[in-house]
C-alpha cells in the first residue's frame, strides 16, 4: 500500500523547492512531485510566489495540471490562467468533469470565455458545458454534471455494460446506473452491484428500482443538500420540468457546499463582511472587519446621544452607571440565545414547523424563567452589597424588561430575515447585539427615570 | 418513476392517523404509511406520543422498522426500546449494518446489552459488534462498519465477483473493492467498473491501484473528515496498527460528523450549552441558556462593583458614563472577529501553518488599522457635538487601546484552547464577550481617571 497521506507539506520542503525553482533544477521538481496528489501539489503551490508556482505547474502534464487548477483558490486560479493561451487552457479543462470545467470558465473575462468553447472538439461536450452555464451557481443546475450513465429500459446487460464502457472514460465515479425510456425520461436507479450479479441476457427493467429521489434543475442548493442528506445519497440524479436526466449531482459537492454554509455562518455570525481567510492580506481582513465595527460604534455613539438625555439622572444617582454593561451584556446574550434556537430549527427542517405562534410563545416562557433567576440574583447581589435599595430594585426590574425585550427581538428577527430570504444567521452576530445594546440601555435609562421620579 | 419526495409531513395527516392509532384502524395506518421511506416514518414517530408511536412501529415489518429505529433521535429510542424483549432487538438489529448496531446497542444499559450480544446467532456478526464496541465513538474505529468487500490480490474477476455475491446482502454500497495480500494487509482497492470491464480470467493484481488513502482506528474523527474531504473520498478503509484492514468508513458518517461539528459551533458561539432543539422541553431549553447568562451576569456584576471604585470620576464627568456601552460593545466585537478568524484557519488546515508568532503580528496589524479609524471617527463625533475635548481624547484613546488588546485576547485564547484540545469556538462566544466587557472597562476607567488626574 502506497499511503497518499503521508504526503506533509513542511517549510524545508518549499525552501527547497523555491531553491529549485530559481535554480531551474527541473529535475528535483518533477522528481519531489511524482505521484503527490494534485490536491496536496495545490497546497504546495499556494505557498509559491505566482511566477515560481507557474513555472512548476509547466514541468507537469496536462492531466496533473488540470487537476491541480481545479483545487485552486478561485482568486488565484484567475491569476493563473492569465496570459494562458486558450488552447492551453481548453487542454487542461479537457480533463475535467462538465461541471468543473464550467466553474473555471465562468470566473474568465467574457472574451476569453467565448473562445474557450469555440475552441472544444468534442461536440457533446461543448453543447454540455453550454448548457451547464445556464444555470446559477447555487441550484442543483450549477451543482449538477453532465456526465453519468444512463441505460434504457430495454437493454439487456450487456447492452448496458456497453455502455458502461462507452462512457468509462468520462464518468469518475458511477455510482448509480439511471434507468430512462426511449424520451429520455427519468424511470428509476440500478446499481453496477446487480449489473454483476445478473446475467448477461437479464433486462434492466428486472433488476431496476423504480423508487428513485430526484432534484429539479431549479431547486436551491441548500435543499438539495437536505433530500441529499435525509436519504443519504451519494448521488442525485437531476430532472428538468419534464422529468428528462439532464445532470447528476455527486455527494463531494454536498460536502463542499456545507463547508461553505458553515463558514458562511460562523462568518456572519462574527461580524466579517466577505469570505476572507487568515492568510488573506491585511487590508482584506480590515475591509472586511471594519464595516461590521462601525456599525457598532455606530451603534454606541447613538447610546452616547441617547444617555446624554438622561445627564442629570446619572449626576443624582452616578452608581446608575455601574450598571449599564451588566443591562448591554445580558441583553446581547439573550438575544443571541434566542436567534441561534430558531436559526438552527430553520436550518434543520425535519419535522412539523411548530408555527411561529407557538415557538414566540415557548421562547416568550424561557426567557420570562432566565429573567426571573438574573433578577433576582441582580437583587441579592445589589442588596448584600448594600446598593441603595431602590436602585437595586430598578436595576432588577430593568433587566427583567431587557431580558424579555431580547429574546422577543432575538426570536423574531431570524425569522423575518428568513421570510425574506436573507441568511437568518445574520441575526445572530453583531447585527442583533448592536440593537439590543441599544434597546437595553432605552429600557434601562427609562425605567430608572421614571421610577425615580415617582 | 415513483418519487420517494413527495411524502410531505403535514398536521393533517398526522390528526388523521392519531384517529386511527385511537381507533385501532391497522388499516390505514399500513397503508397510508406503505412504501413511505423510513427516514420519513421517523419524521412521523417524532410528532407522535410515545404509545402512539410505539404502536405504528408494532404493524410495520422488521426490516422496515429497523432503519426507522436507526433515524431515531437517541433519547427517543431509548424510550422506545424500554420494555421490548431482547430478542425483538435483536431481529430489530440485524437488519442495520454493525456500526449502527453498535451505535444502538452502545446506548442500552448495560445487562441488556450483554443479552444482545448473546443473542445474536451469527458468530461472524457478533465478533464484528464486540470488535466494534472496543472504539471511542468519535474516533474512526467508532465511525466505521465491518461490511466491505476485500478480495485476494491473487485472484481472478470470477472469484472476485463470487466473494461479491457473498456480501452483497451485507453490503449496501460497495464503492470499492479493497485488495489484501494474504494477512489480510491492505495493499489497495479496485472499482466495480474495472472488474465489470475486465474479462473473467484477469487477475485482481493487474487491476487494483496501489495508492490508496486509508486512516488508522484510532484517528481522530474531525481529522477523518478533513482526510476524506480533501480526497473526495466516498469511502475511507480503516486499518489497525499493523496496516490490516478492519473497516471501513463511508461518506454518509462523514456528513453526519460535518453537521455535528457545525451544530456544535453554533452553540458555544451562542452561549448554549447542551446539545438542545427548539423542541426539547422549556425546562431543558432553559437549563441550557441559563449557565451562560450567569457568567455574563457574573461579569457584569464585577464590573459594577468595578466602576463604584472610580464613582468619584463619575461624578465629576458624568459624560463618562455615556460612553461605556460605545467602549465594551466594541471590544466584544473586535475580540470575536479576532477569535473568529482564528478558528476558521484552525478548522481548515490545508497549507502550512503560519506559524502563531506571524498570525500574531499580523492580527496586531489588522487590528491597529481598525483601531486608528474607529478612534478617528469617534474623536470627530465628539469634536463635532461638542464634548468636553478632553473626554473625546480619552473615550478614543481608550478605544484605541481596548480594541488592540481584544484583538490580542480574542487571537491568543482559541489557540491556546486549541493547545489543551477544546474545541476553540467556545472563544467565540459569551466567554470572550464577557472578557473582554471587563477588559474594556478597566482600560477605559484607568486611562480616564489617570488622563484627568494628570
């Protein structure tokens, strides 16, 4: 057994390499890289300078090559295939599925797209890819590849491990054999474990499953990783309005499209506007940090106006002010208890939706519990230290009101960004905790106000 | 083509069939539920009381009920395996592959388990289930299942396909067929398209590939998901220390574990502190949320007790208090960006790490540009509405300083968490918030009070 994994990208190794590089010791380079993966050759050539990574890339053949291109960083990739001559690059997406090839050819210049499929010989495949780029990116027609094997009804088993061969170049993976009569309509699923098993003369429409879940083209990619998940499918077959096989949609695109909804999330729910990552540049990371913390300060310098409305109540009681980020922090949490609840039931819809009636009530119940329990901790708290007792008595009642205040407001905004549309983990980042600072501190200095001036 | 989508959980039916389940009308409730997928009729069972539910289940057939009790949530399958006799399970359990049984069987109490195990009359089976039982579950050797097809690297297609035909019952899917020598030590894997396309008397050595990325038993299961995902992998095999074969684990583990680590995130970076559902009782919901707010209460309460040692500062500027929410809102922010960028270069590990020294400086980077800006605007705004002029320098010299160090905390504390294998989100959540509140306060409550006493 070769073990692929024991391939470790470490510092000496690209030193050396940069070393080779400069020194065009072509033959360390090939030699060091013979039989790595090209995902692992990626990784390698992401730790590159752009010229030394392409001058590594030349010395590779093109089905290496090709398949490094894919792992790329799209970012990256375009720089790549930058001042490739089009037939160059027409090579290297010669030896990707349908649906790869599409991706990369969508991210070119609209001028360079255009001669990339003037320039495909194969016929089937070019109408393939022109057809795939119809589509947008995130329903199942932008997930979904051409390539995939499909018998009809009538064959027998050697009809259809003819087929098999036809297509075995093209196809990676079978997985499933899809069973379609002579409209190309979609019928049903056989596997290549019956194909085996069976006789040659056997028909397909013996050894085929009628029972079969499909996505239509249109369906959005969040959905189709659900019925892809619910049924645990490795692969989808992808019906268009009619119900005619145009696609298949295959389980690795289910995963990275996961990646991507996690990262998303935990992007959103931080507070960094565009999808950056740790080894992006400075002022990347800046620009996409710095428009959520203005919104912020934003946010506090309106808190800043609001309490100087409230100057001679803090001027009479000055310990009011001990207590304001005890009122911003509680209602921050709540608030962000409450949004994270309803954006995972959002998320995982198996089951009866409880309907939004009933689910504001039952977060309506466990914050009215938490508050309770805060305030009179708060209470105790402010009592055994001796706090002026009235003020204690408004600081707990205040939290009582933010406390229920933010878990209404944390309830309600993910589902009114849901019903728009909108990514409902938004609310669960600085978005809601900026405005429940703010509905925190309005509670706070108006109930303190006028209890006191009772 | 019979589309298994179509089933839509609706009140309605679900009204309908508790009629029936009342009426004992064993009719309708077989057929309406005939040919539904388990997955689905899981679906139904939840909305259902348990001896509602517990009922629909008797009328099934055991295979059927088998992959129903599989898609079970845990503590509803407890409930309803209490009280069923062994043997019952045990016909129940056979019908699932060995690592969901052991998943099942793993979550019974003890006496019982030990009668299961007697129970089960396949030797073969049973030596898989006790062999299973020895893994940690989130380990690869809990992940995976000994049903996989292997085949000599000696033999021939014929025999191949006849060890095929032995396992196909055991096997739903087969992916690869793995080849052994002699010992049972992996070498590599085939594909059902090769030997489909090779002729009988061709041997397993001229059609296996030799490189083959397998996992050892006791790998870490995240590390197993970043291993199978950067391979494209539907199937992993899993060998023991000395490189033998002894499971396998397939794609649709991999999701599930996926979906848990996000769901997992989502949580700590939420504040809550079991895994609970929007479903789950007000109380469960409760004890879960209420931990988390305490230690935010906790911090609040410090800082009130904090600010009462600087209430004579209050007193004199009062304006001060004003900005308190602008200073510790902000902070919160700044530290979960921080803390956030971390953990997804954590998460994703592809590339060299850069190292903490250089994340470090460059998180400091990041941060000074941020940190020059918002005290910028933030000095205008109290330039521009006519704040005492010596509050404006302090407020933004205090945020200045306050959004370097939370940049600091919020980079330093995952990586330390990380160093003592807590998963490093919980810094993104109330933890680091409250922190860095705290943090906020002291800074600016000591820069002001020095600042004015200067």
């Amino acid at each position: 057994m070769e073990e692929l994994t024991t391939f470790e990208l470490s510092r000496e190794y690209i030193d050396r390499l940069e070393e080779a590089i400069e020194a065009e010791d072509n033959q360390f380079i090939v030699k060091s890289l013979d039989g790595v993966d090209p995902r692992d050759i990626s990784s390698v050539l992401d730790e590159l300078d752009l010229e030394g990574a392409k001058y590594v890339l030349s010395l590779l053949n093109d089905e290496i090559a090709s398949n490094i291109i894919k792992e790329l960083d799209p970012d990256v990739r375009s720089k790549f295939l930058k001042n490739v001559e089009p037939e160059k690059i027409n090579r290297l997406l010669d030896n990707l599925e349908t649906d790869d090839a599409v991706d990369i050819i969508n991210e070119l210049p609209v001028k360079l797209r255009e001669e990339i499929i003037a320039g495909i010989d194969n016929e089937e495949r070019a109408a393939y890819i022109v057809d795939l780029m119809r589509y947008e990116e995130d329903c199942a027609g932008g997930l979904m590849a051409k390539e995939l094997v499909k018998a009809n009804l009538n064959w027998n088993v050697v009809q259809c491990i003819d087929e098999i061969r036809r297509q075995a170049e093209n196809v990676q993976k079978i997985y499933s054999v899809y069973v379609v009569d002579n409209n190309g309509i979609l019928l049903g699923r056989t596997s290549l474990k019956r194909i085996i098993l069976a006789t040659n003369k056997t028909l397909i429409k013996d050894i085929y499953e009628p029972e079969i879940v499909s996505v239509e083209t249109y369906m959005d990619q969040e959905e189709v990783v659900s019925v892809m998940r619910k049924y645990d499918l490795d692969a989808v077959p992808v019906v268009n309005g009619k119900g005619k096989l145009v696609g298949r949609i295959t389980v690795d695109d289910v995963v990275d499209v996961m990646a991507e909804m996690a990262e998303a999330e935990r992007q959103l729910m931080s507070g960094i506007s565009e999808d950056v990552e740790e080894d992006d540049s400075v002022w990347m990371i800046t620009r996409a940090r710095l428009p959520w913390l203005i919104i912020g300060l934003g946010g506090g310098l309106l808190g800043a106006w609001f309490m100087g409305l409230f100057e001679e109540d803090i001027v009479l009681i000055p310990a009011m002010a001990f207590f304001i980020p005890l009122i911003t922090a509680t209602g921050g949490n709540v608030g962000i208890q409450s949004s994270a609840i309803v954006v995972q039931s959002l998320a995982d819809k198996s089951g009866i939706d409880p309907g939004n009636i009933q689910r504001f009530y039952k977060g309506l119940l466990v914050s009215f519990l938490n508050a309770v329990v805060l305030a009179i901790i708060t209470l105790l708290f402010n009592l055994i230290l001796g706090q002026p007792s009235k003020l204690g008595f408004v600081v707990s009642i205040a939290l009582f009101a933010v406390v229920m205040l933010a878990s209404i407001m944390g309830t309600i905004t993910p589902l009114i960004l849901d019903k728009f549309k909108i990514n409902p983990a938004l609310a669960s980042g600085p978005f809601i905790t900026t405005a429940n600072d703010l509905l925190g501190l309005g509670v706070y200095f108006v109930i303190a106000h006028y209890l006191y001036h009772m």
